[in-house]
C-alpha cells in the first residue's frame, strides 16, 4: 500500500466502516487506519473476519463491532456502544449490503421478496445508519458520509432490477441529505462496477475480466481501487458534497 501525503487536519480521527470484515469495507478500513484513523470496523455475522481485519490494521484502537444494516436494534447499540466510547465520529463509510441475482428479463424471478429485501438492505439499511449516526457525525470534525453504491443505478445493467433501483435510491438520498445535513456533515456516493470481491454469489474472475475487456480502461476493479476513491472523498473533497463518484474503469460512457 502507497502512502498518500494528507494535511493531518483532514484525516478522521475515528470512522465506522460498515460491511467492513470483507472487499471493499476491509479496503477502506485498511486506508483509513493507514492515514492514522481509528476504525470501527462493522460487520453483520462474521465476526471472526471482522476481528481478523482489526488485527491487521495499522495502529491501535480499532474495534470491531456488530452493525447490521437490517437490525434496528444491532444499528440503535452500535451507535450508543460508538457514543459511550469516542463521544463522535468523523466519517461514516456505508459498505454493506447484498444482492440476489436476478436475470433482468426475469420479472417473474424477481419475486416481491427478493425486491424488498434487496432494497432493505441496499437503500434503507445505510438510511438507518445515517440516521442512527447522525448525532456522532455532528459532533466530529470535516464530517463526512460516503455511500458505496453502484454504477448499475446510472447504466441500468446490474444484478437484478431491484439492486440497481436501490443503489438510483442511495444516490438520489445522498444528494438530498448533502442538503439535509450541511454544513456540517459532507455526503458522497462512491460509484463502483465489477470489483473482483465475492459481493455477486457465482461470478468469476474470468466474467469480471471479460467485461473488463470491452471498457475504456480495460481492467478490472480491485477494492482498493474503490478504497482510495472514498478517502479522496473524505480527506481531499473537502469543497463538494451531494456527488457520485464513478469508480467503473469508463463503463457508464
């Protein structure tokens, strides 16, 4: 990993990374913690790679902690458990979420169960931990929320109808709470596509390097590709807020 030179008064002091035991939530834990952020690092089952995240991350202070974005209660003690021990945040990373999928043409597949499950955890689910968290980001310095969502919400081409109707949800909510939540709390989607993570069940290197082929960048997503777009939101946007940052090798051209 390459250092990035960053005045010290636009690094958060402490950041939640939910989705964080995996892809691109582990990336941008390690990130953080690189530029000296103390991280906690959410997870909704697998608290063992969780953990194993946390001991691989530089410094000290970090925690990992049970934060699933479809509990109410798991996001209300998580927020309280942050609150009791840092008093604020300073940025909040929404990286968890889930997709079934679903061939677009399938609209009998895309039964009303997956639909509202997937929007659940891909749109409400990070609006739950926004709200959850809002009183801590209020408190934290050059505050920020950064949205992982998805280039399928500009392109209409991704896992299944609803996963791409979510993530057009996250980004017409991140541009509202940029409005919402200024000046103190600075709001951006990060737009990723075909990040070589185990995110989509089923989908192999070898599909993610055949789309890749046909791209103006011609390469595949790695996470920390998508990892230092979010710091740059975070530490460098510090004059933006309410946009979408593709991260997709040119797809939506």
């Amino acid at each position: 990993m390459t250092a990035i030179d960053i005045p010290m008064a636009t690094v958060p002091e402490v950041a939640v990374v939910t989705g964080g035991s995996s892809g691109i939530g582990k990336a941008t834990a390690a990130r953080l913690a690189e530029l000296g952020s103390t991280v906690v690092v959410g997870y909704n089952s697998r608290a063992d790679a969780a953990n194993d995240v946390v001991g691989s991350l530089k410094g000290t202070g970090h925690i990992a902690m049970r934060i699933s974005i479809d509990d109410p209660a798991s996001i209300a003690d998580a927020a309280a458990a942050v609150g009791d021990r840092f008093g604020k945040i300073d940025t909040l990373v929404n990286c968890g979420g889930a997709t079934t999928p679903v061939p677009a043409a399938d609209l009998e597949g895309l039964t009303d169960d997956i639909f509202d499950r997937t929007v659940m955890l891909n749109l409400r689910g990070p609006f739950a931990v926004i709200r959850a968290f809002r009183p801590l980001l209020e408190q934290g310095d050059n505050a920020s929320i950064v949205n992982l969502s998805s280039i399928a919400a500009r392109t209409g081409i991704g896992s299944s109808l609803a996963y791409l109707a979510a993530k057009g949800g996250l980004d017409s909510l991140t541009i509202a709470l940029a409005k919402v939540l200024a000046p103190k709390v600075r709001v951006f989607s990060v737009s990723p596509a075909g990040v070589d993570t185990d995110f989509v069940p089923n989908r192999s290197r070898e599909q993610l390097e055949k789309v890749a082929e046909k791209l103006p960048l011609g390469r595949v997503t790695t996470p920390d590709d998508v990892a230092r777009a979010v710091i740059a939101c975070i530490v460098n946007l510090t004059s933006s807020t309410g946009i979408i940052v593709p991260v997709d090798e040119g797809r939506h051209l």
